[in-house]
C-alpha cells in the first residue's frame, strides 16, 4: 500500500464511561465518513479517573466496553487504536495482584479481533505548577514489561507508545530499528507540560527517527483540578506539523504516503550514517 489515512480523535474524558463512548462513537463516524482507515483514540479514553481504574477493570462493565471497541472497529471495517485502557491482567494472561491495573494500548482489527496491546512502561511520577500539583501514576498503574510494538497496517509498520514515553527517545529509536514508520503516541498530557513541550518532542521523534509521529491528546477540563493540552498533531518525517487541532474535541484526517517517506530517508540517509547503536 502507498498511503493510509489516519485519523486522530481528541476528547475530553470524564469518569463517566458510558459518555466518554457515545462522544467516542460519533467521531470515529465522522472520521470514517471522510476515509479513514486507521483511527487513533487518546489516553485514558473511556475512563479519566486513576482512582477508579482497578475498580472498571474488575467489573462486568469492563466486559461491555471491550466489545463495543471491537464492534465499533468491525462496524466500520477499520483498525481502531484504543490509547489507553486499564487492564486487570498483563499479556500472559496473569493477573496483577497489587490493586493496581496495567495502562494498555489496544490495536484492533476491522474484524473486531485485538490484534496487540502495548502496556505503558514509563509512569508519569511528577510535580507540576498546575491546580493538581502533583501526579502519581505508580500508585494506580503497573509498568508494563520492556515488550515494544510494531504491527504492519495496510503495508506501514505502526510503533505504539503512551503519552510520558514520549520524553524518552530511546524508546523510539528502538521502535524505528525495528521497523517503525509512523509512531503513535495517544496521551493526556497536562496543560502546562504540553505547552511547554508537547509541539516540540512529537517533532523531534519524527526528525530523529524520520517517522511519521501522530500525536494524539486529551483536551480541557476533566474535573476541577486536571486540564489537559489538547493540540493533536501529526508530523512528517522531515518534522513539519501536517495538520492539528486546537483545544476542544474534535477529529482530523490525513492521508500519509510511503512516497514521502521514502523521499525524506533516501535524501538523509542518517541511519546509515550512525556510528553508535
């Protein structure tokens, strides 16, 4: 396949599950309506509460969601990215035992089936001058194991991250090394970090690893202390932002193409040009 058409769905989740969905469902339609193919929901997408994670993921609720996700990717025969979910158990199917939930990214088939999931590995343990001051993440969520992901859709190889790893490029470069081409990075960052840093770390990924990286983000408030950046953008591999949104919900849709990837690499051919691994 030459090209993909991606969508990116920005939202402004609340603890409410059964909202977050309905908001959820209406834009993917309008996503689909105008081509897409590959449509990426953010972090924390159905539920925005830390608090409540374990408590969803023990439920019959959780049962529910995970078969509207994947009726919602068969209904309109696309691959649908969930940014994040809590997850009561880890990939080999053992449950976490610590009242703790594992964040999951969930890749979907347009059959319905989860092709792959990628657990968070870096928590988001910081101080920030916002209403919230600080965050926590260690204390609802367990870091995944050091499993990276690349799954080829319709011919491109997608790397899966979330949100705080965007700060490591690490990550990234070994995600390129394998095969990446277009870098997810569903998130909620907060409204001061992501002003201060978000624009600038999805367009150093991409100039680094010469991806495409789509960044994907909680807009607004969520409750009275926690505001997120919003913002979602998708960059070229040369580091030009192709097309974004603003601070509400909202949906876009770019068409991204191997020729222009291909064009950036062969003309900077700056993996070959590595000296250090």
């Amino acid at each position: 396949m030459n090209s993909l058409c991606i969508a990116a769905i920005q939202l402004t989740s609340t603890k409410n599950w059964r909202e977050n969905l309905n908001h959820v469902k209406q834009l993917v339609g309008s996503a689909v309506a105008d081509g897409a193919r590959l449509v990426v929901l953010p972090e924390n997408v159905f539920l925005f509460n830390g608090k409540a994670m374990r408590e969803l993921a023990e439920s019959n609720d959780q049962n529910i969601l995970l078969q509207e996700m994947s009726d919602l990717a068969q209904k309109h025969s696309i691959y649908l990215v969930v940014g994040s979910h809590p997850s009561l158990l880890k990939a080999d199917d053992s449950k976490i035992s610590d009242g703790r939930v594992r964040q999951t990214c969930w890749l979907v088939g347009p059959n319905g089936a989860f092709i792959e999931r990628y657990d968070k590995i870096h928590l988001f343990d910081v101080t920030v001058d916002d209403k919230a001051t600080s965050y926590r993440e260690s204390d609802f969520i367990e870091p995944g194991e050091l499993d990276l992901k690349v799954i080829e859709v319709d011919g491109f190889n997608i790397g899966l991250s979330i949100c705080y790893d965007l700060r490591f490029p690490e990550l990234y470069r070994e995600l390129t090394k394998m095969g990446a081409e277009v870098l997810l990075v569903p998130a909620a960052f907060t409204y001061v970090t992501g002003k201060a840093h978000w624009d600038i770390l999805l367009a150093a990924r991409a100039i680094e690893n010469q991806c495409y990286v789509l960044g994907v983000d909680q807009c607004g408030w969520h409750n009275e202390t926690r505001q997120t950046y919003g913002h979602s953008a998708l960059y070229s591999p040369f580091g030009e932002c192709l097309v974004n949104l603003q601070e509400e919900p909202g949906y876009f849709v770019f068409n991204i193409t191997r020729a222009s990837l291909n064009d950036c690499r062969q003309k900077m051919p700056c993996f070959s040009h590595r000296r250090l691994s």
